[in-house]
C-alpha cells in the first residue's frame, strides 16, 4: 500500500475523503435529511457572511490592477532567467477549460434570458432594449473579472512562492510569511490544504452535477433518454470513469489535449450562433455597448449588497462569488502549474482578462441569440428557464442543423467535463500529496471518485438547487483562507523587495550589465 501512498500526507489525504465520503453516503442513504440541513447551514451562512463574499471578490479585483500596474508586475514567476512553458493559445485554453468551459454551455442562454425577463434589482422594464443590455451586464459581471481575479491571486501566490521561493505547490506554502519556512507541514497549514480539497471536491461538484444535467437534456432531446435526476448520475458515472483514464495519463498529455480541442470547438460554436442566430447587426451592437457598460461599471456593481434583494442576491451574485471561491485552490493550483516564467503582470492580465474577453464575446452572442429567439417569438426559451439545462438545446432547434449543433454541444460538454474534472482530480492529489506534481495515481482515481460521488449525491439531494447550495457551503471556510492568501503575498513581495522601487533599480542594473 505504501507505494500507492508516495508522499502522501495522510492527514490531509484522509481527513478530506473522509469528510467528503460522509457526506456521500448521508446523501445517498438519507437525501431528505441532508437536504434539510444543507437549506438552513445555507440561510445562516447567507444572513451572516453574504456580505463578506462582495467584499472579498471587490478586494481581488482591486488588488490584481494593483499587482499589474505596479513594478512588482515585472517579477517573473521563476527566476529571473525562466521563459514560460506552454504558448500563450494553450495556456489561456487550458485556463478556459479548466476554469470556465461547460458553464458558458449551462448558463449561456439561460441567464441572459433570465435576467431579461425579471431585471435585476429592478433597473429596467422586462423584456425591453434596456432589460437586454441590462441583462448581458450582469451576466458579465457574474463570469467576469471579479471571478477570475479570484483565480489570478490564489493562482499567483501559489506560483510565486513555488517557482521562486522554491516551496511546494501548495496552498499551505503561501502562508510562509505568518507560519514560517514549515508552513505546509504546520497543523495550521496542512488544516489549509485540507480546506482547499474539500473546497474544490464541493466547488467542481457542482460543475459536474450541472454537466450531467445537461447532457442528460441532450440526449433527451437527440435519443429520447428519459431526462430524470437518476440518468443524471448514470451519466456522471460513466463520464467520470472517462475522466479518470484522462487524468492519469498526465497534465501534458491528456489535459493539454482535451483543453485545444474544446477551445476550437467552443468556438466553432460561437460561430454558428452568430451567423445563424439572426439579427446579427443588433445582436452585436448590443454586446457591444453592454460590455463597455459593465466595464464602466464593474466597480459600483462589485460594491452592490442587494438590500431589499437578498433573494436574488443569494441565488445569483452571492452563489457566483460562493462558487469562484470554492473553484479558486483548483483553477488557482492549475494555473500556477502551467504559469512557471511569466511576469505577475502577464500572468493577472492573462488570467483575468483573456477568459473573461471571450466571455464577453460568448454571452453577448449566444446570449442575444436566445434572447432575440424568445421575443420574436421563435422558441419558448422563458418556458425552460425551470429547467435552465433545457435553454440551450431549445434555442439550437429552431436554429438550421439543429440535430448536428445538438450532437456537438453534447460532445463540447463532455469534452469540457473530463478536462475540467481531470485537472481537478490531478490538482487535489498534488494538495494531498505535499506538492507532488506527479501523485500517485491511486491517489488521483479516489479524489476523483469522491467528486463524482458528490456530483451525485447532490442530484438525489435536490438536484440543481443542492448543487449551488453545496457550492456555497463547500467555499466558506476556504474565503477566509482566500483572503490570508492575499494577505502573505503581498506581505512577501514587500519583504523581497522592501520597496516596489527597488524591481525598477535592480532591472535597470540588470539591463545595463
């Protein structure tokens, strides 16, 4: 057994399986009672620590155009020397897909529609030119900077002090500032890698569960398979035993794949729905003047509490920022791998705005498109909204080729549920085993069965609404641990530098030499 363990830490490893095993058998033996739980750990953490999820994605963002503006955009992560290691199309796919990917598929026409017909906060008239642009504002802003510079600082920190401190890639290791050079062996810090496996075994649940959701609608719609919560998990079952023989084929060989291959075919895709979703003049003078809208406005959107909105707040801004956090060891831990050599300020401006820019583009289209669909009355796209995994294949059957775009959106998902959960499994195996970037593959296939097991306890639980409940509960204890993150690498970057001055001087020197 001890060969299967290589460089485990056994506290860590098998405090967080077996919490999260707990949790799959009382949701699989008793879904009612954990459900009843789940609701009213969900309403106290939203009375109490709703607030404190606005501060926290408002202070990354602002903390990131810091980093970047500032001279310390100019360390390198790595030494001085180091040149990155991917090209800048596979870094930023592999980004995509790890971090974004399947939920532009999920949510890509559902909440622009959402939005459109019931504006948030009540800003415009439903169903109106104004509601449209309110509605990709907003959907922006839940896909956009705030998530991703959640990424950008976890993912940052961590490869900062790997690659040029020379510590593990762990979470723990960006403590070092506070717990010292022992901080992924301090109970404190191994406390942290723990939190951050739970965290993302929650976080990347919730996109599993939504995955299968909505391939199971697909293949409804394409095969006429019976759409129930209980083919749902068959299909988690079966995709996840797929995503296991990716992982453990390597980050090189399998993810990289999987990662250009969903890239070119999202954007196929996007293609598609702008050429044939119709009215593309409006559709994308829309999109434009809604994404300079949000980027006017992130800000004063960022510091909204919702008062006298809580309930949409809880289901859509709040549950968003819940979920970036809960994805943000993962997505954070991943980048940081794949980053070794880039500056801090090329490595925050990818991060954040190269994913969120084709996000901007991807909602602003296919999110039109649905939006134009229903208010010509074409498609019954309001009608689905119940059932938000259906809105996208409703859109596709009015549109030419509904069949073949059908078919390829259900490869898309897959595709993006095995890369997204491979480097998930990967990345939780590494935090389990003291930064080995090579786990045993052992370690892999559990962490990566318990994903799947909580994807589907989740569905049995209370299907879509259990998913983002656990989202949030997963991410609680890991916000705190976001915001210490933050914390110690600034406090590092000031101690290597002593003042942001002196990486101009030594730049200069190192120029001139």
């Amino acid at each position: 057994m001890k060969r299967y363990l290589k460089d485990v830490d056994p506290a860590v490893f098998w405090g967080s399986a077996v919490v999260i095993a707990g949790f799959v058998v009382w949701g699989v033996a008793a879904p009612g009672s954990l459900g009843s739980v789940m609701t009213t750990a969900l309403n106290w953490v939203i009375g109490n620590f709703g607030w404190a999820f606005i501060v926290v994605a408002t202070g990354v963002l602002v903390l990131c155009v810091y980093l970047a503006i500032s001279p310390w955009g100019r360390l390198r992560l790595g030494p001085d020397d180091s040149r990155p290691e991917f090209s800048t199309f596979s870094w930023v796919s592999m980004m995509f897909a790890a971090g974004l990917g399947a939920g532009l598929l999920f949510y890509g026409i559902a909440e622009p529609v959402t939005h459109w017909s019931a504006p948030p906060h009540g800003l415009a008239e439903p169903r109106t030119e104004e509601a449209t642009l309110t509605a990709l504002r907003y959907t922006y802003f839940h896909w956009g900077f705030n998530g991703w510079a959640m990424y950008a600082v976890m993912g940052g920190a961590m490869a900062y002090f790997s690659f040029r401190k020379n510590l593990p890639v762990l979470v723990s290791a960006t403590f070092t500032p506070i717990l010292g050079k022992n901080a992924t062996t301090h109970p404190i810090g191994r406390l942290v890698d723990a939190l951050a496996i739970v965290a993302t075994l929650f976080g990347t649940a919730t996109a599993l569960g939504l995955n299968g959701l909505q391939l199971n609608s697909g293949l409804d719609y394409l095969l006429d398979v019976p759409k129930s919560n209980t083919v749902a998990v068959l299909i988690i079952v079966a995709v996840t035993a797929l995503f296991l023989v990716s992982a453990t084929s390597g980050v090189e060989k399998g993810i990289n794949f999987l990662a250009n291959l969903g890239s070119f075919a999202t954007i196929g895709l996007f293609l598609f729905f702008l050429i044939a979703g119709g009215s593309t003049v409006l559709i994308v003078s829309n999109g434009i003047e809604s994404i300079g809208n949000y980027v006017i406005q992130v800000l004063p959107m960022s510091l909204q509490t919702g008062v006298g909105d809580e309930q949409w707040m809880a289901s859509w801004t709040i549950f968003y920022w819940a979920w970036w956090v809960s994805w943000a060891p993962f997505v954070g831990m991943f980048v940081a791998r794949i980053s070794r050599g880039r500056t801090i300020r090329e490595f925050i401006v990818g991060v954040v705005a190269a994913p969120t820019g084709f996000g901007f583009f991807w909602f602003a289209v296919v999110g039109g498109v649905g939006i134009r669909l229903q208010d010509t009355g074409k498609a019954d796209i309001v009608g689905s909204l119940a059932t938000p995994e259906l809105s996208l294949f409703t859109a596709l059957d009015v549109l030419p080729l509904p069949v073949l775009s059908s078919a390829l959106c259900i490869v898309l998902i897959a595709l993006f549920f095995i890369s997204g959960a491979d480097a998930a499994s990967i990345v939780m195996a590494t935090m389990a085993s003291r930064g080995n970037l090579e786990p045993s593959k052992f370690v892999v296939v559990v962490l990566g069965v318990l994903m799947g097991g909580i994807a589907c306890a989740m569905l049995l639980v209370g299907g879509l609404t259990a998913l983002q409940q656990a989202a949030v509960l997963g991410s609680v204890p890991f916000m705190f641990v976001l915001i210490g993150t933050a914390y110690c690498w600034v406090k590092q970057l000031r101690e290597d530098t002593r003042d942001p001055q002196d990486v101009q001087e030594r730049e200069k020197a190192e120029s001139a030499a």
